[in-house]
C-alpha cells in the first residue's frame, strides 16, 4: 500500500476506485467495503483507494471535542494495509473543507485533485456541508461529472451492522471478545512506560504504567484483563489493569498498568503495546491488602488459564 499525504499538496492526478470516511478501528465493515472497492478496481484495471482523514472531522469543527477512538492515524494506517488496498490518501480535513456542498466537494477534491474515477458511497455515509445531500443526489453529482457512484453493500452480523459505535460499547462494558470479533483483530493499546507508585513490586506483581500515545484512545472497562504483551518484538503473556486503585489510594485518575509474567527487564520511558484478549473481573475495594495480594494470585491464574487457548 502506498500513503499519499495531501497535506500541504492539492493534487494528485491519478485515476481511482476509491472510498472515504474517518474509518475509526477499520473493523469488519470497514473491511467489507473495501472489499468492494478492490473488486470493482480490478473489474475496472483500475488502483483502489481508501481516503481517509488525519484528525476527526469532529475535532476541527469544535476545538474542545474530545473524540473516543478506536485507533490513532499511524494504527490505523496499519490496519488498512492489512486489507490490500493499493493507496491510503490521507486527506486534511479543514473547516473551508467543511463548507463544501457535497456537489463541490466531488468536483473540485475528489475529481479534479485526487481524480477519482468510482466513488463507493458506504450504505449509511453522508458527506459535504451540514451532510444535507444523500446517495441520490451524490449519484446525479456524479453523473453530471463524469464520476461514477455506487452505494456499497452493508454488512450484517447477527441481524445487527458493525460499527465503530458498537465496538466502543463492547469495550466500555469489557465485552473483549465481541469487540475482538468485529474488529477482526485484537483491540490493542500503546504507549510509554511512565513512572507508578511502585506498590507492585513490593508484592511480588511489579507492573509498567502505560500513558497512551493516542490521547483519545478507548480505554475498556475498569478491571483486570488477559492480554498479550509486545516488548521489543517480543511477546509476553501478562495481566493488566485498569482502575482507580481503591484498596490502595482511590485515585480521581484512571491507573492502566500491566504485569508481564516472566520479565524482570526495566521498562522505564520505554513503549510497549498491549493486546487485550478477555475480560477477567471488575475492579473492587478489599477491606486488607493480604486480600487484594490474594485476589492478584487467582488473577493470574485465571489468565494463564485464559491464554492457553491464545495460539
């Protein structure tokens, strides 16, 4: 896959079968459409496209949004070279951008600066100022521009279509698996290794605090969970948890901090990326600290447990 980045450019000049949206966790549905996208590409001999935007359109219109992501950009850009698409354009979104008519926004960005040949319109997506046009009306825009426009198929999974929506649901409820299952990967999260309170170590569970690069990322449930850790290219099984410590402090903030099993390494201002793999128990208050250092032990065994079946 090739990145094409339009910031600071206006044109490309090509000739694309393409789709466009925010595309948040690229998850199953996501996949779905750039699924037909590729084949209407190769029914046409024609490079496939996903464009897609740096920042949540959300953001740019009201500076103190503050979004719930699935993914940052470098992740998501990832994940969608994972689908085979042959070029990611990464296109600014802008609040001149966002006072374009959808008629004028295919005219002047989508066809004459990218060159788009196809537009494959997702079932439930709108576009341009106020979003006030629909498929219809972006099908006659086409057509009066020479552009073809096809509304793609929806996805449907247990009567239900997949959205990013529902996969942050999922994940603030600590349904993991599900929210696995429509990701189509393991929901992960990266970051630095920032300085704790060390209590861990002190009962045998020394942990790494994470301080997630993306600002903005989806932090599941408060609990404890089965994940898979990635160090320096090396994954470790551990456990990690979520909350605010309250047999310990009670912090007013959110603790995420993991324990990787079988590495005594120092990880300080170092990174490392977590995949969550199943929830194992909400966060509680115990009463003594012989309790909670009980309660640490069965953790770990209910999640060793947990990933034996991990391949």
């Amino acid at each position: 896959m090739e990145r094409i980045d339009l910031t600071g450019k206006s044109i490309i000049g090509g000739s694309f079968v393409g789709t466009i949206g925010f595309f948040d966790g690229v998850h199953l549905g996501h996949r779905y459409l750039i699924s037909q996208v590729k084949e209407e590409a190769k029914r046409l001999d024609l490079p496939s496209a996903v464009i897609t935007f740096p920042v949540h359109p959300r953001k740019i219109l009201q500076t103190d949004y503050q979004p719930a992501l699935l993914c940052g950009l470098e992740e998501k850009i990832e994940q969608l070279e994972t689908t085979g698409i042959d070029y990611c354009i990464i296109l600014p979104f802008t609040t001149d951008l966002s006072n374009l008519p959808a008629k004028e926004f295919m005219q002047q960005v989508l066809k004459n600066d990218i060159g788009l040949h196809t537009l494959l319109v997702g079932y439930d997506h709108r576009f341009g100022h106020n979003r006030e046009d629909g498929f219809d009306e972006y099908q006659a825009y086409g057509k009066e521009m020479g552009m073809n426009v096809i509304r793609a198929k929806e996805l449907q999974i247990d009567g239900d279509n997949v959205s990013s929506t529902k996969i942050r649901r999922l994940l603030k409820n600590g349904d993991i698996e599900k929210a696995n299952n429509l990701l189509s990967y393991n929901y992960t999260l990266s970051g630095k290794i920032v300085e704790g309170y060390r209590v861990g170590r002190t009962i045998g569970f020394p942990t790494a605090n994470i301080r997630s690069w993306e600002r903005f990322k989806v932090i599941p449930k408060l609990g404890v969970y089965a994940v898979l850790v990635h160090v320096r290219d090396i994954i470790y099984e551990g456990m990690l948890y979520i909350g605010t410590r309250p047999t310990l402090h009670n912090d007013p903030e959110i603790s995420v901090e993991v324990n990787i099993f079988d590495f005594n390494a120092d990880l300080y201002d170092q990174s490392l990326t977590v995949e969550f793999i199943d929830f194992i128990r909400e966060d509680k208050k115990f009463d003594a600290m012989d309790q909670l250092v009980e309660q640490i032990h069965n953790d770990r065994k209910s999640v060793l447990k947990r990933l034996k079946s991990v391949k």
